[in-house]
C-alpha cells in the first residue's frame, strides 16, 4: 500500500522540485514564473490541439525511448537512435518518392521500409560489436554523425525538392501522409503504432522465451552462457529491433507530421528518448506516460518561448532537472534519508 | 528537521504555483494570455492621442540563437526596434527553432492572433509558402528568400549575391597567389548564392583567380572555421572571406595567426582581427525594422522584393589593420564604383559574362 | 611533401588539444569505474567559467583554475548523486549534458553575453602552452596510473571494487578523487576552447566533443597513451575532411565531413579485439555489510 503511493508520490515530487528550481530561476532573470507555467501548461494541454501536439510530439519520443529501452534490456546502451531514425526516415521517402502503388499500400511499405532501415543501421552496430568488439556506445555516436551528414547529402543532392533550394525532399501526396484520427487536429495514425509497439515489447520481454531469453544477456552474460542462450544472437537481435523501431520512429516522423524528409529532423528527438526510457524505467507503461510528460514539456516549452520573453533553455534547463531529480528519487531518498537520520539521533 | 520544513514548504510553493496554473491556463488559450503576459511594462495602454498598436503582435521566428551576435540577434533586435516606434505594439520571438518545428511553430503565431509573421532564413520559406495560404489575414516576412508569394508573404533577399562580388573583387585585388577561399556554413541557399558573388567578383577583375569553398558545416563551433582556413592555406590561399555565422570569428582569427589575409563580410569583421581589412556589410537589420514597420504600416509589398546597396542594406567599412594601406588606391576606387553602380540599380551579375 | 606532412600533423595537434584534455579527465573517471557520458556538460561549464574569469581576471590562467574548480565540483556532484544514490550513469551523463546546456546558455543570456575573454594562454614554438601542457598530462596519467599506488588502487577500483574494500581502502573516497580529477579535467579542456582558441564562449560551442573524448578513450583501451592515439585518429579524419574539401575532392562536403567520425569507427574496430572495459565500469558499488 505505501510502496504504491510512493510510487506515484516520487516522481511528481521530483517534478515539481524541478519546477520549483526552475521558477527560482525565471525569477533571476527578471521574469514571472506564473505566468510562465501557466503558458507551458496550456501550451501542452490547453485545447484539443494543443493535446494532439503533444501526443505527436509523444509518439516520435515514446518510439525512440522504446529503441533505447530494447537495447537496454539486454544489456546494450543505444545512443543511436537518433542516427536510425534519420536512416529510417530516409527510407521511407525513398518509397513514397519511388514507389508507384495505391497511397495506403505505399505507406505501409513505407513504414516497414522505415523500420528495417533503422533495424540494418542498429544491426551494423551489432554486427560491430560481436564481430570486432568495438562498443556500442561510440560506434551509436559516430553513426549518428555519419546518418546526419548522409541525410543532408541526400536532401540537398539527389532526392532534394527540384523547386526548392531548401535541404529538404518535395512535398509528399496526401494520399502518402497518414490519417489524421482526431478531426481538426494533427494526431495520426502513428500514435496508434506506438501503443501497439509498446503492448508488443510487453509481450515480448515477459511472455516469450526469446524475450526471457534476451533479459537474462541483459542481466548477467555469463549465466546467459551457462543457460546456452547466445550472448551474440541477443546482442544482434536486440540491436535489429532497437534499430528497428528507431526507424519506425524516423518513419513515422516523415509521413506522419512532416510530409518529406528534411535535415536535422531527428536532432535531439535522440536524447530526449533516453530520457523518456529512463524516466519510464525501461517498461512499457512507464514509457508511455514519460513520453507524454516530455512531449509536453516540448511543446509547452515551445508555446513559453513563443509566447513569453522566457529563453528555451529555462526550458531545456527544466526538462534536464526533472530528469536528474527522478533519477535521485528526491522524496525517498533524501526525505526518507532525513527521517532515518532522525531515527538515528533518537537512539543514539 | 530544518530540511524538511524547507522541502515542505517548497512543496507549498510549488503547489500554489500549480493551482494557479490550473485556474486561470483552463479558461483561456495559451497565445492570448502569452501574448499579454509578455508585454512590456508601460507598453500597453500608455499612448495618449497616438494611435495605439496593441492589436500589433509580432512573432519572430529564428534558427539560431537570439544573442548569436550575428544573423538571428539582427532580426531579433530589428523586430524590437521597429515595434518600439509603435506604442503598444508586441514582439515574441522564437529560437534554435528545428526544422519539425517550422510550421506548427508558424500556426501557432497565426493561430495565436499575431498580425505578423517574420520567418528569418530561406529555410522557412516552404512553410510561410504553405501557411501563409491559410491566413490571408495576416501579413508573413520570409527574410533571406529567393521568392515571394501573392497576396500576403513578402520574400526579402538582401542581396546576397552583391554581397560576394564585392567581397570576391576585394579579395581578387589583394590576392597574389591568385587562389581565395571562402569559408561558409551549410550549402544552404543564401550562402550558396553568396559563394556564386564571390567566384563571379574575382573573376571580374582576375578570370584567373581560383576561388576555393570549404564548408564547416556548423554556424556556432569556431574551431572548425579554423581548421578550414588552415586546409585553406595548404592549398596556397592567401586570402580568405567568410559567411558563417559565429563560426566566422575563428576564420578571422585563424588568419591572423597564420598571416593571411581577410575579407569580413556580413558584420564589421575588421573588429575581429588584423589581418581583415576591409569588411562588406550586409545589414539585414535594417532591411528587417524597415520591412517590418512597412507591414505595422499597412504598405508593405508582397512577392519579392530585394534590398541592397540602394536600400542601404549593403555598404563597405573603412580599410583597416595591418593590410589597411595593401591595396592602390586606384583598386580603392574601383571597389568603391562597383559599390556605386549597385547602389544606382546595376544589377552585378550583369557585369560578368 | 614532407613540410605539408609536417604542417598537417601540426594542424591536427594543435587542434585536437581541447578534446586531449577532455578525454584525459574522462579517462580518469572511467578507470576507477564510473562511466562520464556527461562530459559534453562538464566541458560546456567550463567554456562559459574560462571565459568570465579570465575577462574579469584578465588572466587565462586562472580562467582556467576557475573552469576546473567549477567543473570539478560538477564532477564531484556528478559523483556524489552516482555513489551516494547509485543513479544509472549513462543516463545521469545524458541528463548533465541537458544540465550543462541548459544552465550555460541561460546564464550567458542573463549576464555575460558577448564577453570576450580578452587575453589569451602564451605559445611556445608555434603551438599553446596549453598543448605541452596536455601531453606531459598523458605522461604524468601513466606514470601515475602504472607506477603509483594511487594509480594502482584507481585501477583496482574500476576492475573489483570489492577486493579494493576488503584490504581497507574506500572504494567512494577513490572514486570521488576521480571524479573531482576527471570534471576538472574536462573543464579545463572547455575553458581552452573558448579562451585559448576562440577568446569568447559561444552557445553549445562544444559540438559533441565530449562524446569523441569518450570514444577516443574506450578506443585506447582505457590507457593515456591508447586514449592520445584516439583523439589522434579522430583528429586525423577532422584535418583530412578539411583539406579535402579544399583539395577539390569530386564528392560531395557531407561525406568529407563525415570523415573524421568514419575513420573512428574503422579504427575501432580494428584495434578493438580483446580490448576489455573495466569490469566494475558502470557498475554501482555497493558496500556489503
């Protein structure tokens, strides 16, 4: 019963810590943190539309948390998402730019086309690291240079807009963009696919053997070994899928909000599904509802910095803090902490 | 027990705040209560007889940073002197804004009841295309643009191509070893188009001078300008002009650590080092707070419209630093001529073949 | 042929000193243990300190001391929310890089905008002081690391913290000193990017070199010398990318600049075979009473 209050109870401390330490800050630079909030929170959830932002913004973010969350479950630290999005999101334009076909035939090859793009960019990490043991952290960094740099090339050379000199591709059809399910707002299809993406990592990892399987590599390799499960099989499936739904995501992003693909799309998008595993602990539940705390605070950041004279990187700022404030878990371990203190100076 | 009274009572503050969120953000829209919130003291309702522009709300959309000391800090400290002349009249800006963002960040100004719109850099041009459709009531800038569009986005080009044949002929007067590198950014369009000036001015005093481009690919990380001045100089440049941004200052400086010479372009960059001794002005700023009152005014044009040396956008510093006294003053004056000519209508581009 | 080898190799050295410094103290941190994903964080806070101090001390010296007393207090901090309430590392790194970001452009906005540090480090023989400075550190870390019982107690840290315990020396209190060390480290190598090659801060100048510094290091296998070879390949690929473009390569910029974070990876994954992390690296200690 307690540990389940607090389980609520902690991280809504924490964040509201970290909005307490960001209004100290708000007010240091001379401006009124009230009605800064007051701009966030309406940014975020104040009409119908502002909600489907939100959840667009959640839906991208909850699918890149979700590929580091694969990884992690076997013991894998994916820093590359943001590189397998770019990949994915390059390969679903080059179906919708080259693909003739019916739209929703289209777009279904194009969000698998989307997914198995990131999946082969997540796998070349694997095959990386158990072919050549080279670490998959920086081999993600680097790749996510190297996925940057191809997509600029390829929005500015060969699939640039002819009309345009803009690095981006043409405008993609309406009949390649995915539906739109809330009349009058922007909320699509893809928020459907990444619930469906998490029930299926839910299933996965406590209802199938190889998922079982795949956590057990995550927990300790070589009980892993004893048990004959594969360390190098786990390690390229998990980065297949990391990879995968990366690019699921990167797919998603462009027939889904954007319509082309265009550079820089994936910046941060990376980043900040880190946060959002982390923050939902790597489960399929808790991913959810971190990503739409953290695509609220992304688009409520957007209306602040619109609407007010608030800089972004209070923002960013805020957004950093709430996550290091979950992390240290500030109402168990440092109230707690003070109350066992107290304890202690009783006996003592 | 002192910490946790302190936490108890941050908590209290933390939830009074929220509560405050939840009564007043549920009733209205963010824009509107934004938009108020964000007025200056004494902005509003203080103009007595004048006519009051408070119904004016400009939202300024920018990809870099507002305080960059360059680009977007110009649109930025343009829109705010232009609204200043108009008591009442709003100014919120948006930065660092990804290329996600660019139309759902220009909806919702519109959405928001701003009157108008500055987008500025070419890359918004697409979205304030596609946007501007949709609100026919309100008046879209796209500065750096190659085109405008009927019957209410403006396109302003600041005659980036004037810009580097001017630059182009200064360097191709100082050089000796007749190659010149010119350091941009990204290959974007304005700076693609800054480059063609280059090329096209050196040719015009020398067909022989070699222009050499190398892209950094960042606007902020001054080191990689550097570098690329340094890769310059391996390939015997002796000479450099640059467009990038923030990114610049460490081309300037790199010159005058290796000892080559520099043209600044864009702000005074003589400021920055010795070694740039003449510097091409590209004052969006101004083009911007005129463009920008023009539409508070009602009288601003759509479609395209180009400002350079005529409209006072484009102008020459004084020569200055160690090169100051390198060029004839017959070379001097030529440079000042073509200036001359473009400021009298000549389009540049004109003059080379 | 031989002065333009020459002046590519300087080139490369004098470029890749800030992220020498960076790995250096990331290396620190990594050999008794402690992941430093958030390096980019610590460095970016020591961008903006160097360049503030050293423009109100007018000396860029104690800018720097200043850069890596601040961001060796972040890497103490850094340290005691990894120890003391054993937060995962990698993401605690990311959230310090969100931090450092955050904080720094915030704060340059309210009070330093535009300052410029206004002197600068002296230079010895056409390279910074700093850059001997850099290197007789890659020295004195393995002198340190493999000749000296700290060294020694550091590394043991990071491979079985628990045998370290068991002879009565304390695991936390080493790996504090590391982080104190690291943080300072990368601080200093901030404070030399913005006052010792630029002369002013600019917002997320650091670029995500706090990233290569860690790939330079996992790439030298976690030793001075290894992690000198590694930010030595990465600044081979960054000078060669440039002088390709000025070259008149045929292909197109993206791939020339896509070069230096290739030749990492290809490097890599050469020299890779058998490399072994420190075994407790990321791994949160706990005591067993």
């Amino acid at each position: 019963m307690i540990k389940k209050s607090s389980k609520v109870l902690e991280p809504i401390t924490s964040i509201l810590l970290a909005f307490l330490v960001g209004s100290l800050v708000i007010v240091l630079i001379g401006e009124d943190p009230l009605s800064t909030f007051r701009v966030m929170f309406s940014g975020a959830f104040g009409s119908s539309v502002n909600i489907s932002n939100t959840l667009v913004k959640t839906t991208t973010l909850t699918l890149s948390g979700l590929s580091y969350a694969f990884a992690f479950r076997c013991g894998l630290i994916n820093i590359g998402a943001e590189g397998q999005m770019y990949i994915g999101a390059l390969s679903a334009s080059v179906v919708v730019l080259f693909m003739p076909g019916p739209g929703f035939l289209v777009v279904i090859l194009a969000l698998l086309a989307g997914f198995l793009g990131g999946a082969i960019w997540g796998l070349l990490v694997g095959v990386l690291k158990v072919r050549f043991g080279a670490n998959e952290v920086i081999t993600t960094v680097m790749l996510n240079y190297a996925a940057q740099y191809l997509i600029q090339w390829a929005v500015c050379g060969p699939i640039q807009d002819p009309n345009s000199n803009a690095a981006q591709t043409v405008m993609f059809e309406d009949t390649y963009w995915m539906h739109y399910i809330l009349p009058g707002t922007k909320l699509h299809t893809g928020f459907l696919l990444m619930i469906l993406s998490l029930v299926f990592f839910g299933i996965f990892l406590w209802k199938t053997a190889p998922g079982f399987g795949m956590q057990i590599v995550g927990q300790n390799n070589q009980a892993a070994a004893y048990a004959g499960i594969s360390v190098q099989k786990n390690t390229l499936m998990a980065m297949f899928m990391a990879g995968g739904f990366a690019g699921l995501a990167g797919a998603i992003e462009v027939l889904g909000v954007q319509h082309r693909l265009l550079k820089g799309m994936a910046s941060n998008f990376g980043f900040d599904g880190i946060a959002v595993a982390l923050l939902g602990a790597n489960h399929p539940v808790g991913m959810f509802l971190s990503g739409i705390l953290l695509g609220a605070m992304k688009s409520g950041g957007n209306a602040v910095q619109m609407f007010t004279r608030v800089p972004s990187s209070v923002v960013d700022l805020i957004r950093a803090l709430v996550i290091v404030f979950v992390l240290i878990n500030v109402l168990s371990k440092v109230l707690l902490q003070v109350k066992k203190e107290k304890g202690a100076t009783i006996h003592g | 027990m002192k910490k946790v009274f302190a936490l108890a009572l941050s908590l209290m503050m933390v939830v009074s705040l929220l509560a405050g969120c939840g009564g007043s953000g549920g009733s209205s829209n963010p824009p509107a209560s934004g938009g108020g919130d964000a007025q200056q003291p004494g902005d509003a309702q203080t103009s007595s007889g004048d006519t009051d522009y408070s119904n004016v709300k400009i939202g300024l959309m920018l990809s870099g940073s507002a305080n960059d000391g360059g680009w977007s800090q110009m649109a930025a400290d343009a829109a705010n002197a232009a609204a200043e002349k108009y008591p009442g009249a709003t100014v919120n800006y948006s930065e660092s804004i990804p290329a996600t963002d660019f139309e759902s960040t220009m909806r919702g100004y519109a959405d928001a009841g701003y009157t108008i719109i500055v987008s500025h850099g070419a890359e918004f041009l697409d979205a304030a295309k596609l946007v501007s459709q949709e609100y026919p009531d309100i008046t879209f800038i796209c500065t750096s643009a190659q085109s405008g569009q009927e019957p209410n986005l403006t396109g302003i080009d600041f005659a980036t191509f004037q810009l580097g044949f001017l630059n182009g002929v200064a360097c191709a007067m100082a050089t000796e070893t007749k190659k010149i590198g010119a350091v941009g950014s990204n290959e974007i369009d304005s700076i693609i188009a800054w480059a063609d000036g280059v090329r096209a001015g050196a040719q015009y005093v020398d067909p022989e001078c070699e222009v050499i481009t190398v892209y950094t690919g960042s606007y902020d990380d001054a080191l990689k300008a550097k570098q690329a001045v340094d890769a310059l100089q391996q390939q015997g440049v002796d000479i450099v002009t640059q467009n990038a941004d923030a990114c610049g200052v460490g081309a300037v400086q790199e010159c005058d650590a290796l000892g080559l010479m520099n043209v600044g372009a864009v702000s005074d960059q003589t400021l920055l080092g010795e070694s740039c001794f003449i510097s091409v002005i590209q004052d969006a700023q101004l083009g911007i707070e005129v463009a920008v009152e023009q539409a508070i005014e009602g009288t601003v044009e759509p479609g395209f419209v180009s400002m350079g040396a005529s409209a006072g956008v484009i102008t020459l510093t004084d020569y200055a630093g160690k090169y100051a006294d390198l060029l004839t003053d017959e070379e001097k004056t030529t440079l000042q001529n073509l200036w001359q000519q473009s400021y009298d209508g000549v389009d540049l581009e004109t003059l080379v073949k | 042929m031989a002065d333009s080898i020459i002046s590519f190799l300087a080139a490369m050295i004098r470029y890749s000193t800030p992220l020498l410094f960076v790995a250096l103290g990331v290396l620190v941190m990594e050999v008794s243990g402690i992941v430093n994903m958030g390096a980019e964080g610590m460095m970016i806070i020591g961008c903006l300190t160097g360049v503030v101090v050293t423009h109100h001390l007018n000396n860029a010296w104690l800018g720097g001391l200043a850069a890596m007393l601040v961001a060796g207090l972040f890497g103490l901090l850094f340290g005691a929310l990894v120890l003391e309430f054993r937060i995962n590392q990698t993401v605690l790194g990311v959230a310090f890089n969100l931090v450092g970001a955050g904080l720094t452009t915030t704060l340059n906005r309210a009070f330093f905008d535009g300052m410029n540090a206004g002197t600068t480090y002296g230079s010895f023989l056409g390279f910074p002081i700093p850059t001997y400075i850099a290197i007789g550190l890659v020295i004195l870390a393995w002198v340190a690391m493999y000749k000296m019982k700290i060294g020694v107690q550091m590394r043991s840290v990071g491979e079985n913290p628990v045998v370290v315990e068991s002879v009565g020396i304390s695991v936390k209190k080493l790996r504090y000193i590391a982080c104190a060390a690291g943080g300072a480290l990368v601080g200093f190598g901030g404070a030399f990017l913005s006052t010792g090659i630029l002369s002013q801060f600019t917002e997320n100048m650091t670029d995500g070199r706090g990233f290569i510094a860690l790939a330079a290091v996992t790439f030298g296998k976690y030793t001075p010398f290894g992690t000198l070879g590694g930010v030595l390949v990465f600044g081979i690929g960054e000078t060669l990318s440039y002088r390709l473009q000025a070259g008149g390569g045929a292909f197109p910029y993206e791939f020339a600049l896509m070069l230096p974070y290739i030749l990492t990876v290809l490097a890599l994954c050469a020299f890779s075979r058998n490399a072994k992390d420190p075994a407790a690296l990321g791994v949160p200690y706990v005591k067993s009473h």
